[in-house]
C-alpha cells in the first residue's frame, strides 16, 4: 500500500479516536461506539482527504494532476460533509421528533418506548462547520507530519 493511502487511512482513525475524548470533556462520559459513528469532532473525512492532499502536495509539488485530484475530491468531500449530509442529519432529526410527538398523541406508553428504540432514525450524519476545518486541521497536521518524518529516515 502506498504511503500517501496509509497516512489518509491513519489519519481517519485517528480523527474517528479523537471524538471519543472530546465528547467526554463535554458529557463526562466515555462513548467507545462514536469511533464507529459519522458526524462529531473532528470530521474524519475532512482530515483524511486534508492529510492526503498535503502529503501529496508536499511529496510531488501543488502543480501536479496528483495534487488537482486529490484537492478537488477532498473539497467535495468537505463540502457534502458540512453540506448535503448536515441537512440529512437535521431532517432526521425533525422526523424522529415527530415520530416521538404521534407516539404520545396515541397515548399508548409501550408502543412508544418500544418504536423509539427500534425505528430511530440516525441523526448524527453530517458535520457543522467547525467540525470540518477541525478536520482538514488535523488532516494538514498529519499529512506534513508524515512528509517530512519520512524525510528524515
């Protein structure tokens, strides 16, 4: 496997890692299932296609096709992250709560903890926009990290 592919690849995971301990220091709670969920700090799409088009510019320079590639589908990326996927998220969001609300207009406490668990719909799809720039952050980070570490050996 190529380098430029593992450093994106570890720098997803990393990014997938790191919205464990950020979401303790907000909640107090350590919730090992976000390393397996989308949406949260830092965007690990974001980071891994930020940390693939930096190594890439600074391996083969910015005027390569290389680079072009790599930039353009990682703005894409960032863009549907924070964009399309956020609105789904959101969407979600609304339609789960108005699931809840029908629920209690039937008035029938079973079925509604019951259908609650079972047919929630995912609503942590997309990121805010800070959560994208976190991740092209990180995704810079490792990306010139991961150059210039292999520079030296």
């Amino acid at each position: 496997m190529n380098k430029a592919l593992r450093i994106a690849l570890f720098t997803i995971g990393l990014a997938q890692f790191l919205k464990i301990p950020i979401k303790q220091r907000k909640t107090g709670k350590w919730d090992w299932r976000l390393f397996f969920e989308t949406g949260g700090m830092p965007s690990s799409h974001s980071a891994g296609v930020s940390s693939l088009a930096t190594y890439i510019a600074l391996k083969r320079g910015i005027r390569t096709i290389d680079f072009a590639l790599a930039a353009l589908f990682g703005l894409i990326v960032m863009y549907d992250a924070q964009g399309v996927r956020r609105q789904a998220g959101e969407l979600a969001i609304r339609l789960n709560s108005l699931a809840e609300e029908v629920k209690q207009l039937e008035n029938d406490p079973k079925q509604y903890v019951y259908e609650q668990k079972k047919e929630r719909i995912r609503e942590r799809l997309g990121h805010q926009p800070i959560e994208v720039v976190g991740g092209a952050l990180l995704g810079v980070f490792t990306g010139a990290i991961a150059y210039f570490l292999g520079r030296k050996f």
